[in-house]
C-alpha cells in the first residue's frame, strides 16, 4: 500500500507559489498573503490568506485558485475546503499631505488604453458638473498628449501669475465655468513633448502645486492612459477621492481597463475606484436616434463593473456631435440634446458615488458639497 505523504507548512507554501493574484499576476506567497498560522492536523490543513480590503473582488476566486494548488501539488486526499480564513490586513497609510486645502474631492479620470475618449469623458463632465452648479476645475494631466486647450477652445492663451502669500501662482484658464490647466498651454502645440519620466512629473507637480485653483468642489485629473509613473505621482502629491475608469465594450480596451482598475486597487496606489464609464456603448445615427448600432461589442464594460463588483456610472454612445464639438472647443455637455444629457446623468452618477464613498469614511474625514 502506498504511503501517504507527510504534510508539512513547507510543502504548502511551495504549492501556493503556484497562485498568481490575478491583479498584478505575482503569487501569494511573495505578495505577503498567506498569514504564517498553517495548521497540520492528520490529513487536515488551515490557514489564513490577508486581502488589502475587505470588498476585494479576487477573494473567491484566490481562495479557490489556493484549495486547488494544494491539492493538486500536496496531496488529493488533503482536507482543504472551507479551511481557509480570509482576512483584511491591518496597516494605516498616512494620507498624502493636499497641496490644494481648497478642494473638497479630487477624482482621476483614467484608461488602460489610449483612443476609448477619456479625455472626452473627462471634458463633459466636468462641463455637466459646472452646469449643475459645482465649483469644478479640471488638470489635463495626459503631459504627452494634451487635448483639453482644444476641446475647450482656449487654444493659444496667454496665462498669468497672481501674488498669494510670498508665492508666484499660476491663474488656471475658466471657460464654461470650469477652471482648466494643461500642460498644452506652456509648449508648442505642433512639436512633440520629449521629457523623461522626471520631468513630465515635476511639471505635473508645478501645475498642481503652484497653482492657485482656489475653493473647488470636484477636481478632475484627466490622467495619461495606460499605467505609469505618473500616476503614482498624482497618488502620492495629492489625496485622491477616488477614480474612474474609461473603457469601450471592446475586449482589448476592457482587457486593459482590467489592469489599470488593478493598478488602482493595489497596496501600492490604493485608491478607491468609484466606477466604469463604457464609451462608444453603441452607435445612434443621427436620422434615426432611437435605432443602436453594437460596433465595437455590447456591453462589455457593464459585465466587466459587475464581474469587478464595481458600479457602472454611464454608458456613452458613439454620435458625431460629440467628436464634431469637441474639436470645436465647444463639449456636448452645453447642450440640451440627448448627448448631453447622457453627460449630465453621469455627473450625478459620479456625484453619488463621491457621496456613498465619503459615508463610508469616519466622521472627521467626511466632505460635504454644496452647490452655488
């Protein structure tokens, strides 16, 4: 008869080493998230796996990745179902000083990918949120692609500085009632930015920091695309509210939509995704508004907030008159159509979310917005 292997704690963390955290694709053992509590009794194995957070949205499927690596490289006869405790690291981070005490909730306007319209997104809404009486101001953060000169129409201007306190501070552009800051405003719209890592960041921060953006409710931050390291500049120079993430219902935009979400909900960024926009949901023809067109794939962002368990703030559709008057420096969120009001109810979708994240804050930390 064959004997049975004799289990030891060694034996089980080499055959979690197999299990990959599908946020970031690192095993559990090196991410620090098997607790070292393994308990041996007979054929028997416990143990406990920390999470970040208890809202996790990996922790089934990690928890069942782990059930059967061990089975699978221990032993078979292992008693390993629901012997696995999940739990929630303890730690407090220390919030990153604010550069801006004015401003009551900042929020990132982000994409995996390039070319799914977030800077679009970010542009409307930030218009919606101004058209609602918000005190709104909005950074383009995208140093290498800088889009929002344009889209407001503010090509070209000319900014000043303005004494604050023994400071020089930059005056931000207003147009539509948003106060706008972009990196297009201080180089040659026609050559192309060619700064290194260091330096696209100590400009970001300048924008940030010596600005005078004054009393603000909402402060957009339409960040690059993809992951970089200016994104963890923006972590760690300001205390972010939360994000949102912009996606097509293409799988390759979702597939990166996947990462940056990840990205955010890392220890390394931890900051509060408050949901997805799906862009392009679907195309409208202008003759025929009520018919829909599925291009790019049907509600592939939906089902991707619903697997993530993360909301679905809005769903975008693909029409002319969104490209048409955003390249006229005129966004479609003026308008009383329905283009525009698919802006306006995102930024009530985004204002809800701000509110629920901020009620589950402790009482000092809680922000409350006023319209004017």
């Amino acid at each position: 008869m064959q004997r049975q292997q004799t289990l030891y704690p060694n034996l089980i963390i080499d055959a979690l080493r197999q299990v990959r955290y599908p946020g970031n694709g690192q095993n559990i053992v090196d991410l620090d998230m098997v607790e070292d509590d393994i308990r041996i009794d007979g054929r028997k194995v416990s143990f406990s796996l920390i999470f970040e957070r208890p809202t996790d949205p990996f922790i089934k499927s990690v928890v069942k990745a782990a059930e059967a690596a061990i089975l699978t490289f221990v032993a078979d006869d292992v008693e390993i179902k629901s012997n696995i405790t999940v739990k929630t690291r303890r730690h407090n981070p220390e919030k990153p000083a604010n550069p801006l005490p004015g401003v009551k909730n900042i929020i990132g306007i982000s994409s995996g990918k390039g070319g799914v319209g977030k800077s679009t997104v970010a542009a409307n809404l930030a218009v919606a949120l101004a058209r609602k009486g918000y005190k709104v101001g909005l950074l383009d953060a995208d140093i290498f692609g800088p889009s929002m000169p344009k889209m407001f129409g503010v090509e070209g201007i000319q900014l000043y500085m303005r004494e604050s306190e023994g400071r020089d501070l930059i005056i931000p552009a207003e147009q539509y009632g948003v106060r706008l800051l972009s990196i297009g405003f201080l180089v040659d719209a026609d050559k192309p930015v060619l700064w290194r890592g260091s330096m696209a960041s100590n400009a970001l921060n300048q924008l940030i920091t010596q600005a005078d953006w004054g009393e603000l409710d909402y402060f957009l931050i339409d960040m690059p695309p993809g992951t970089s390291d200016i994104h963890l500049t923006l972590v760690q120079t300001l205390g972010i509210t939360g994000v949102v993430v912009v996606s097509t219902p293409q799988q390759v935009a979702l597939a990166d939509a996947r990462k940056g979400i990840a990205m955010f909900m890392g220890d390394k960024v931890n900051v509060p995704v408050l949901g997805l926009v799906e862009n392009m949901a679907w195309f409208t023809p202008a003759a025929h508004p009520q018919e829909r067109y599925y291009i790019f794939g049907r509600e592939g962002a939906k089902m991707l907030a619903s697997e993530l368990n993360v909301p679905l703030l809005g769903q975008i559709p693909l029409v002319a008159d969104i490209c048409e008057q955003a390249d006229l420096g005129s966004p479609i969120a003026l308008a009383d159509s329905v283009e525009g009001e698919a802006f306006m109810q995102l930024a009530d979708n985004v204002v809800a979310a701000v509110d629920s994240r901020n009620e589950s804050l402790p009482p000092t930390e809680k922000v409350n917005v006023t319209k004017k």
